[in-house]
C-alpha cells in the first residue's frame, strides 16, 4: 500500500474527510468537492481515488470531520521568530500545559516552512476561514501570518509531495498522527487564538478614541492631557485586569475573572492604546482604545462629553474663557434647517469643495466605473454599489428590512464587516433573525456592529468617526429614515432638510468609508398617489446616487409559510441595474431586478434571490395563468355557457373567447353544444394535464397582469 493511500486512510479512521489534490501546484481538489463538505467519502472511494499515482491529500475542516479546525503558521512568520514568541506568550501567561498540547498533538511541516496545528473543538460550532494575524507587505500589501481553515475548508496534508505544491517540496508530518489530533474546548481554543492574534502588526487607526479637527488639537483638552498624563495601571488594575508581563515595549493583559491566558495588548501599533482580543469583556473585540476613550467607556457609558467633564473637574484640561464660550451654537435654535446646519464642521480652506476636479483620471485609468458585487442573485449578478447610498422602501411588512437583513447575512457569511445602524427594532430582534438567516454567532460577534441611537450625530464623537474610517464595513444598514431625519431635526417633507441630511449622514459614511449604503424607507399608503418616492419629499430619491428599490411582497411572508417579495429599480444612477433587470412598468417607471424567495417553513430559512422574468417568460407565465383560471371555472361548472365563463374568469372578454377556443382546439376542454350555443366540459386530459384536484394557481406581480 502506497504511503499516500495509508495516510488517507488513516484520516478516515479518525473521522476526517479526505479529498485528491491536483499535482499541478494549484493546489486545489481534483474535481468538484462540494459534496465532500458535507458527507465523507467511503472507503472504497479512497481507496480508488489513491491506489494510483495521486500525489497530493487533501482533508477537509470543519463539521464533516468532527469539528476540526486547522491553525496555520506561514513560512515567514516562523523565519520572523514568531513561533518562539508564541511560546513565551503562552508560558508567561499560564497557557503553558494548553501550548504542549497544541504542539504534541498534530503537527505538520509546509513546503514553504510553515506549520500546520490541526485540533478539534468539543463545545461550538467551527468558524469559517480567518486570518489571525497579519503585518504590512511589500508595496502597500498584506502579508498573512496566522491563519485559520474551519467550516468549509480544505487543506493539504502530509505526505503530499512532488508537484502538488509549485515548488515541489513535500508536507513532512512533525509530531502526532490523526489519531492523535486534540480536542480542545472553545475556550482552551479562543486562549490559544488570543496568543496568535497578539502577534498581529498591522498598523491600526484610532477607530473608537476621540477624535478631534486638525484645527482644535491643542493638547489643553481634558482628553489629550488624560492620554498623556494617565498610566494604563491607574485605569485597568482597579477593575481586575492583571499584567501578565512586558516585552518589547508591549504589556500583555489577563481580563477581569479570568487567572491564565491574554486578553489585550497595550503599547503595540498605533502608540498605547489598549487593543482587546477576547468578546468577553465590555470592550470591543479587535478595536484600539486611547486612555481617554477607555476612561469614557468604563466610568460614562462612552459618553465623551460626560468623561471630558469628570476630568476637567479633576485638573485635566485648560480653563474655559469667554472667547472659548461664544464659538459655542446657541442652545435656543428652532427651525429644523438651523438645526440641522448646527451640526455641520467647518471645511479647512486647503479642502474646499469649490477646487476644480482633475478630471485625469477619466482618461487615464484611474478612474473605475461603479460595478455592483452586493446582494447578488442566483445568476452571478449584484443588486448594490459600493461607496454608494441605496434606498429600499415598501408598505409596511413588504419584507424591505428581511431583504437588508438578507444582504446583511451575505457579507457576514463572506467574513466581511457589517454596521446596522437602527432606529426603529432592537438588537435582539436583529440578532434572531440573523441566526434564522445561518449566520453564525462567530461571524455576528467577529463583524457584526450594530448601533441604536436616540440622539443626532456629534460629528466629534468617537464613535460617528469611526463610522467614517476608510474600509470600516463592506455594508452599512440605516433602518428607519423618518425616525433619523426627524432626530436630526429635519422633516419628511423638506427637500432642503432631506438633502442636507442626506449629505451629512448616508452620502457622508457612504463616501469616506467606500461601504455599501443602504437606507430603509416606508411609502404612503395609496399606492395610486405615491409614485416613484418613498413617504415625504423627493429629494429622497433625487439625492440617492446608487439605487432606490420599490419592494413588492408577492406571497406573503410569515413565519412557518414561503413568501416571496420582489425589488423594482426607480432609480439607478449609475445604470448598470437597469440593464440587468426586466421589463419596464410604465404606472411608475420600474423594473423587476430580482425575485427573492424566503422559505420559512423551517428554523433556519432558505432565501433565493432569483433575476427578473424575461418579456417571453412573462407572457407565457400570463397565459398559463388565464389558462388555470379558465380550466378552474369550467371544472367548478361543468355545462357551463362561454358567457358565464367569460363573466367568472376575471380576464379581457375577448381574450377569453380566443382562449376557450383555442383550449377546444387543444383537447383541454369540449364543446357538448353547438357553434352558436356552447357547453363546456373538460376532458379526461385536460384534467389529467391540469391535474385540477391540486392544481397550483400562478400569480403574477403587481402590474404585470
């Protein structure tokens, strides 16, 4: 028996599913592995797929193997000495026994001098692939250090060799065996994955400390002298955090309750922020605090402006002068424009929108024509822009914020970040129906961030600037833009007040973020008198620089039932939408874009995002449906008179006279009478055809009648 058989047998007898790698150092399966995800090969399989000159062995992570997961230490990570770094990390912070298990249990040499850590986890579910820790590359790139393959992942395994990796190096297993592969609890695992994301160096913007304008970083704020004065003991020991150790300049932290393991970093990336690994604490995961903003967080429930107070009247911070106070906007403002114009900051003259645009970059190919890759259908097309405002609006209960929700699943299940800014439900309600949509609770707490505010945006708040970070989310959801607009002291019906909103809330996170945005939006009631527009002014669509969607439900959406809603485009500014979906409605100037099927019959739903139907497929879908009715009626009343039938089917007269006629033609019905005086019946085959006993009558949408 070969040596590359063996091994796959050997995976197999422990649980793990086995695929052939390809020997041409693309090292992907051979053929389509799908299947495999999700059921294990048999062993009369394996033994056909490596009995011969198959090389390369790959397995798969995740459920199909009894919750495996794969932690991956690169090539260059190890050459950078941050395996050893690794190992103190976990000596020094009590994970020592935890460390020996991980190293002894399976272990594996790359080709490219990497190290594969293969382990199983007993109490959770597998999360997808994740890197774990990166650093800057070569000409602005990335380098991965640590990464992961869970839930739907492969990797290659020892033996393979030769030119199943491109530069014809072999896997050479280390330590352990299959068998000896260690089942770690969620916890022991998060401890490890704690240890590795320490090692992380990529440089991280200020995304929750206070942020303040160019022009007002005078270092006389309580919050600037807080951050140079405090030490991060004054501020963490008194509420149980405990150092773990120093080194190279970084103090590592154990977390409140918690006696072994690292729970953040402080003097590592961008100055001495604190920067938290684990979800368990009331800091964000993964996001840089200053002193000042931890401060706010852990004593004023990150109100700034109430820490800046407490620390002003404890010392830090210049006094306030007369001139400071009269630059202050009056408190007594009135007029929802001058409210909303209250909060607009000042622009630097070097940034002044008036500077003419280079207009270069439309002629030497910097410039990138929008394209769409959000919402995307079963056909491979997208629905949404990124860096562009969207709008869906519909009646109540059309299914406009399950169809947010449904995009907002997508980018989660893709590892992408995602912000849902609220106005009007709650995070429990979001959360259900995110689990309903088999989003993960890994994929919610990892890149999930959801807002619910009850005050308009402070444009120095921390939290609004870290809205406006470059790459901060793929997707941003703004649900509920009456409630918004009317916090911002705007009105529905004002133009003026909805284009400045606008401006200073979607376009602005839209723009300085490159997210997706899209806003959630109701319609008036008559839908004789509502138009293209959402409720209120139509600067709501004329402002809109992506896409505006009318949402229809077609079949009612509950729970325990399968409804089905559609998206009309009333606006596509960039106008690669139109030309994807259907035909035009002239009542209000749409076009069908997608379908979407919601099956809830189920705990976890199935959503289908289907393209629009085609001008043929809609006509003949017209016909079959003016047939079912036809044959419906006849059947219900059999000799029954063309007058009748004419009266009882709910269609064109004359149209159902050339039909009835047709249908004799065809055998699906039969005349008993005469010319002049007709008796219909059905036949034997039209009832067979029809199958009337339980016949499934097609509707078409609104308008497509």
């Amino acid at each position: 028996m070969n040596e590359i058989l063996q091994a796959a047998l050997n995976f197999h007898d422990a649980g793990i599913s086995v695929v052939p790698v390809a020997s041409d150092g693309t090292k992907k399966p051979i053929g389509s592995w799908a299947k495999y995800q999700v059921e294990r090969a048999s062993r009369e399989q394996i033994i056909d797929w490596f009995s011969g000159d198959c090389i390369g062995l790959g397995i798969v992570t995740g459920t199909v193997s009894g919750s495996l997961e794969m932690t991956e230490f690169e090539g260059r990570a190890v050459a950078s000495g941050l395996l050893d770094e690794a190992r103190e990390l976990a000596q020094n912070s009590g994970l020592g026994n935890l460390w020996e298990i991980l190293v002894n249990g399976y272990v594996e040499l790359t080709p490219s001098g990497g190290l594969h850590f293969l382990y199983r986890i007993a109490d959770e579910s597998v999360p997808g692939n994740t890197k774990i820790a990166r650093r800057p590359g070569e000409n602005d790139g990335v380098e991965v250090l640590v990464e992961t393959r869970g839930e739907g992942g492969m990797v290659i395994v020892a033996p393979s060799h030769s030119t199943t990796h491109q530069s014809g190096q072999p896997w050479v297993m280390l330590k352990g065996s299959p068998a000896t592969i260690p089942m770690l609890s969620w916890e022991e695992r998060c401890a490890i994955h704690d240890i590795f994301k320490a090692l992380d160096s990529m440089p991280v913007k200020e995304a929750i400390a206070e942020r303040l304008n160019p022009k007002d970083a005078t270092g006389d704020k309580p919050g600037d002298q807080f951050n140079a004065k405090a030490s991060w003991r004054e501020i963490l020991e008194p509420l149980g955090w405990k150092i773990v150790y120093t080194a190279r300049g970084v103090t590592y932290w154990c977390r409140p309750g918690k006696t072994m393991g690292i729970s953040a970093t402080t003097g590592k990336n961008d100055g001495d922020n604190l920067y938290v690994f684990t979800t368990s604490t009331t800091f964000e995961a993964e996001r840089p605090y200053s002193k000042f903003a931890a401060f706010a967080h852990l004593h004023h429930n990150g109100d700034f402006s109430a820490a800046a107070r407490d620390l002003r009247m404890q010392g830090y911070g210049a006094i306030p002068t007369a001139s400071n106070l009269s630059s202050l906007p009056s408190l007594t403002q009135s007029h929802p424009m001058e409210a909303l114009l209250s909060i607009v900051p000042s622009t630097p003259t070097d940034q002044s929108s008036w500077k003419p645009v280079d207009l270069n970059i439309y002629f030497d190919g910097t410039y990138k024509i929008p394209e769409t890759s959000i919402l995307t259908r079963n056909d491979g097309q997208s629905l949404l822009y990124p860096g562009k405002v969207h709008s869906f609006y519909g009646e109540s209960e059309s299914g406009k914020s399950w169809l947010a929700q449904i995009a907002v699943a997508e980018q989660l299940r893709a590892f992408k970040k995602v912000i849902y800014i609220d106005f009007e439900s709650d995070a429990a309600d979001l959360v259900t129906r995110l689990q309903a949509l088999k989003v993960t609770q890994p994929e919610i707490l990892q890149n999930f961030t959801y807002i619910r505010p009850d005050t308009k945006r402070d444009h120095e708040d921390p939290y609004w600037q870290a809205l406006l970070e470059p790459n901060c989310a793929a997707l941003v959801i703004i649900d509920g833009v009456t409630e918004a607009l009317t916090m911002w002291g705007g009105e529905t019906k004002d133009n003026d007040a909805i284009t400045l909103w606008m401006r200073l809330f979607p376009r602005a996170i839209a723009e300085a973020s490159g997210a997706c945005v899209v806003q959630i939006d109701h319609v008036t009631k008559n839908s004789e008198t509502r138009g293209r527009f959402a409720i209120g002014g139509q600067a709501k669509l004329a402002t809109i620089d992506g896409a505006a969607f009318l949402i229809e439900p077609l079949e009612a959406l509950a729970p325990g039932r399968i409804g089905t809603l559609t998206m009309r485009v009333t606006k596509d500014r960039p106008g690669f939408i139109r030309k994807i979906s259907g035909m035009y409605r002239k009542s209000d100037r749409t076009q069908e874009s997608a379908v979407i099927t919601i099956d809830s019959t189920k705990s976890k739903m199935e959503t289908i995002i289907s393209p629009p139907l085609l001008e043929d497929q809609v006509v003949a879908l017209a016909l079959a449906n003016l047939d079912n009715d036809i044959v419906k009626f006849i059947d219900s009343n059999p000799g029954t008179t063309k007058g009748k039938a004419v009266k009882g089917v709910e269609h064109k007269s004359a149209t159902v006279l050339t039909r009835i006629d047709e249908l004799i033609e065809e055998g699906v019905i039969e005349n008993r009478g005469n010319a002049k005086s007709y008796i219909l019946y059905m036949t034997v085959e039209g009832k067979a055809k029809y199958n009337l006993s339980s016949a499934m009558i097609l509707h078409l949408g609104s308008g497509q009648k």
